[in-house]
DNA sequence: ATTTAGATCCTCT
DNA sequence: GAGGATCTAAATG
C-alpha cells in the first residue's frame, strides 16, 4: 500500500509517453494530455509531479496566435519546427516562463502550452519554489502557465528537452471522461485577429487547478 | 466580482 | 524601442 500523506513519489507511474503520441493533430493531442502527468526529475534537486488540467493548442503558421505565426521561424521558436515531443520553453512578460509540448513532424510548427496542473507529488518543493507557506493549496501551487514553471522548476535551461527520455517527462496518468473536458477560446492573445475565438483552450470542468477564466 | 497597475526582460523590427 | 501565449495585490463597484 502505497503512502501518499508523506509525498512519497510516485514518479513511476508508467514510462513516457512515446513520440508517436506527440505526432497526432495537435488539437486531439491537446484534449487527450488532460489527465496526463507531467513530471521533472532535475539532478539533486527533488521530483515534482502533477496532472496536466488545462492546455491552449497552437496551430502551427497559419494561427496568428502562434508564435509561428506567418512563418516566422527565429531562433526563439526553433524548437516548434522540430520534431514531436520536444519541450518548446520561452519567457515573457519580463517574469515568466511558460512550457509547451511540441506536436507534428519536424517542419510543422504546432505546439500546446501547459497552462495548469494539479500537483501530485513534491508539493513541499513546489511551495518552496512559488514562496508559499504549508497553507497554499496544492491546487494554487501550478494554476497559470507562469505558475506552473515556477512550481515545476522549469525555465529555459529545459528548452528543447526530449519528452520521451530527458529530467522532463508526460506520463499516462487519469482518463478525463469527455463529459468532463470543456473547450474555451485561448486566453491572451488579442491580437489574434480571427483567431481570438477559436476554441482551442481545453480544460478539466470543476477543477480548481484550472486558471482564472473557468468555462 | 471586476478592474487596474506594476513588476520586468527577452525577442524581434 | 516596443510589446508580449502573465500574475498578483490593491482599489473600486
């Protein structure tokens, strides 16, 4: 029987999930990650864990969303034109770094940002890292793509990591019944013209790791 | 409940 | 030099 009050990892819940997941239409990728476990194993550093609750697909160049928009190819997003299963990792804002999975063949420049998870395993590290005390809920610990990099760890150091075999990983972890996956237009992002809309943000219903704007 | 301002720096024009 | 796939606290209705 495993023991999970005391945070004992449960990092080995099942191996990665090969590539041939990533290289599927982005957006069948971006429902079935819900549920899935994304894990960080940095060298000396303690393993975090958690269920992936809330993504926004990017649909390669033709989405003005996308920071492959147009086809703009920069070495910031070169890792979007690479192939499947590789962390795509930028910053903004002048504070935060968010963390994408990148999707389709090399050369299609399509990719998901993680945007909220709910933390299963290395909570207290999590806490460390956001400045929280032992009074933060788990589920406020990753809620928020910026969030979700502090708490997990990840900052461009992890730009380009192999999803199938590096420190970070996706798991299989709970099936998300479809009753329960409700779909939203892609938050920040006006300048996306007609694709401001598009409904491209995939969330866990009644979740309260999901971010801000629920649907 | 909703809005606002401020932090802050990398990336591209 | 401008603006961004953000977040939080504080102010306001």
């Amino acid at each position: 029987m495993v023991d999970r009050t005391m945070e004992s990892p449960t990092v080995t819940e099942g191996p990665p999930l090969p590539r041939s997941f990533y290289d599927r239409p982005t957006l069948q990728v971006a429902r079935d990650l819900l549920g899935c476990l994304l894990v960080h194993e940095p060298p000396g550093d303690a393993p975090t864990a958690g269920m992936i609750v809330e993504v926004e697909a990017y649909c390669g160049e033709r989405d003005l969303a996308a920071h492959s928009a147009g086809g703009r190819r920069t070495a910031r997003n070169e890792v979007m034109y690479g192939p499947p299963g590789h962390a795509y990792v930028y910053f903004t804002y002048g504070m935060h770094h968010c963390v994408n999975v990148v999707t389709r063949a090399a050369g299609v420049a399509e990719a998901i940002l993680l945007r909220a998870a709910l933390p299963t395993d290395g909570i207290a590290r999590m806490r460390e890292r956001r400045g929280l005390d032992e009074s933060a809920p788990a589920h406020r610990l990753a809620r928020g793509p910026g969030n979700l990099c502090r708490a997990f760890g990840i900052d461009r150091g992890a730009n380009g990591a192999d999803l199938v075999e590096s420190a970070l990983t996706i798991r299989r972890g709970r099936r998300v019944p479809p009753a329960l996956v409700r779909r939203a237009p892609r938050i920040g992002i006006d300048y996306a013209g007609a694709y401001v809309s598009r409904p491209w943000r995939f969330l866990v219903a009644d979740e309260p790791a999901v971010s801000a704007r629920r649907a």
